[in-house]
C-alpha cells in the first residue's frame, strides 16, 4: 500500500537519470581503502558514486612523498606508502607536532575468521563501523524493496554495480599483499619524524619491524595486463548501469539515488570518524594531544636535547652544518 501511493506521488517527476549519480568522481571509497589498507568482501555491498574510482587510492596523498629522519639513527628517506602519508596529512596540523604509535593488530593475531572480523570493525571504533555497516543493511533493504515491486531492471542495475564493486576488491586485495620490507630488526625500537607539508609535523614511535610495515616498500603494486582489464570492464560496467538504470521504474530510480546517495554519505562520516590507520596487521594512533611550536627551530632544539645528536636535523635540513660546527637555520 505505501508503495503504491509512493508511486502515485512521484508520478509527475523524472528520475531517469538517477543512475548518473554511480559516475560522480567522488573519492570517498579510495580514502576508505587508504585508512584499512585494503578491502574487505563486506565492501561489494555498499555502493557509493566513485566505484569506478577506488583503483585510484593510491593517489590519496596528492603525490606528497615527505622527507623522514630517524632520529635513532640520523637516516634520511622518503614514505613513500601513499596510505600512510594520507593519514599523517589528516592528523598533521600547521606548526604541531603529531605523535603516533604502531603497534600489532592484536585482533590480526588471532588465527579464527571471527576474530579477524571483529578486529576489523573495532579498531576504526564503535561509530565509525556501524555507520559503515548501515551501507550494505540499505543495499540488501533496497534489494528486497525492489523484488516486491518486481522491478527487475533497477535490480539488474544494482547487481551491475555489486559485481563492478566485487572486481575492484579483488583487484585492491590483490595489490595490498605485503611485499618487501627490508631485513627484520626483532625488539628494537624506531623513532621517525616525519616533515609534512604546511609545516605539519609527526613523529611515530614503535618496533622498528611495524614502523617499516607502515612506511617502507610499495602499498599497492602495479597492475598486472588481467588486472588492467578486470579493472576496465568493472569501469565500463558502473557506466552501462547508468544507460540501464533509465530502464528502471519511478519507485526504483528513487530508490536507486537514495541507495547511493545515503551510502556515500554514511561512508564518508565513517572516514571522518576513524582515528586509526589499519595497514599489515599493524594500528597506527595518534596519542595525547598535538604541540604547537612558534618556530621550527624551538621543535628541532628540544628533539635535538632529547636525542642527543643532530645528524637527523642537518639531513632533513632543519640546521645546517657549516665549517665544522652546526649553524641553526631560524624559521
């Protein structure tokens, strides 16, 4: 009864473009991918504009590589795993200095599926996932609307972008395998500051293994010729969707665009609302409170008197060596 007169309401209104809504480029479920570190299956169910886009994760830190100094060791390098860096630019403020820890995942530990699962939905926090699980409830919730209503071609259109979601998890897990790390460093402790752009600052502390989990390697590899095209096909697929989708009745189109529209928005503020990177088994947190500095060389001083040496300081250029002694750069 409430559909039929649904239907009878919008009667007058034109929804045949709804399934234009799948093509927006929005990169709310690349950031998603970032902030796990890769996808999980559960993801296929929950359709959000910008499918055809997760592939493109790996470029959620805008081509930022930051400069990172160890300051146990005064060695120089680059992250270079765009995941990590994206997070580091969310939590990084202008003239803080961020702290964060790594640890293991314990949840990751555990050897039973459910055990992995219920990590998988704690470590992002209570809110955080259960606005995430609302997606996939309004996907199976449209699904049963629609085969009441016998309409089979918003079904079909759902489907589509199911399958086309399905492609690029299996694609994204598959460029997510942990590669090389470098050589293993068992109980010994790093301590890397990080310099961002806009003068934001991070220093991340925690087992010298975990800290190169997260920093060091590749975080999604290269596609492969099969994996080209399983990507080009899922992204021809979320198109033909939006041609088909006009195919659909009124009541299905409006449930298409709520489908999608409500999705995004319930992923979005689920990325908003995790406060921890997931990467290789590993949790990346922030700790205490971000503190603030009037000039970079009151930073450089005090980590300098903590450390103990200034190699790291004159490799990142923050002081520079001059004439067998140390001239401080005053910014």
């Amino acid at each position: 009864m409430v559909l039929k007169i649904l239907k009878t309401s919008i009667s007058g209104i034109s929804l045949d473009a709804a399934g234009l809504v799948a093509l927006a480029d929005l990169s709310t479920i690349a950031d998603r991918t970032a902030i796990t570190g890769s996808a999980s299956f559960l993801d296929t169910l929950l359709l959000a504009p910008g499918i055809h886009r997760q592939q493109m994760a790996s470029e959620v830190n805008g081509g930022e590589l930051p400069a990172t100094a160890a300051l146990t060791s005064g060695y120089i390098f680059r992250i270079e795993n765009q995941a990590t860096v994206s997070f580091f630019q969310r939590v990084g403020k202008p003239g803080h200095l961020v702290n964060l820890t790594v640890e293991l995942d314990p949840w990751n530990e555990k050897l039973s599926l459910m055990g992995k699962l219920t990590g998988f939905f704690l470590n992002p926090g209570a809110a955080a996932s259960a606005l995430y699980l609302l997606g996939p409830l309004f996907t199976l919730t449209a699904l049963n609307i629609l085969a009441s209503i016998h309409d089979w071609w918003a079904i079909g259109v759902i489907a589509a972008l199911i399958t086309a979601r399905a492609i690029n998890v299996v694609v994204i897990r598959r460029r997510s395998e942990m590669g090389w790390k470098g050589a293993k460093e068992p109980g010994v402790n790093g301590d890397l500051l990080v310099l961002l752009s806009q003068d934001r600052w991070v220093r991340i502390r925690g087992a010298v293994d975990d800290l190169k989990a997260v920093t060091s390697g590749q975080w999604l590899r290269d596609t492969t010729p099969i994996e080209d095209f399983a990507i080009a096909f899922a992204t021809l697929v979320v198109y033909v969707t939006a041609a088909l989708a006009a195919n659909s009745s009124r009541v299905g189109s409006l449930i298409i665009l709520i489908l999608l529209l409500s999705s995004v928005a319930l992923l979005g503020l689920s990325n908003q609302m995790t406060k921890r990177l997931q990467m290789y088994g590993r949790l990346v947190s922030v700790v205490g409170k971000a503190k603030k500095y009037e000039r970079r060389l009151d930073l450089t001083d005090e980590l300098v008197k903590e450390t103990g040496r200034d190699d790291w300081a004159i490799g990142l250029g923050m002081i520079v060596a001059e004439e067998g002694r140390v001239k401080k750069a005053v910014l």
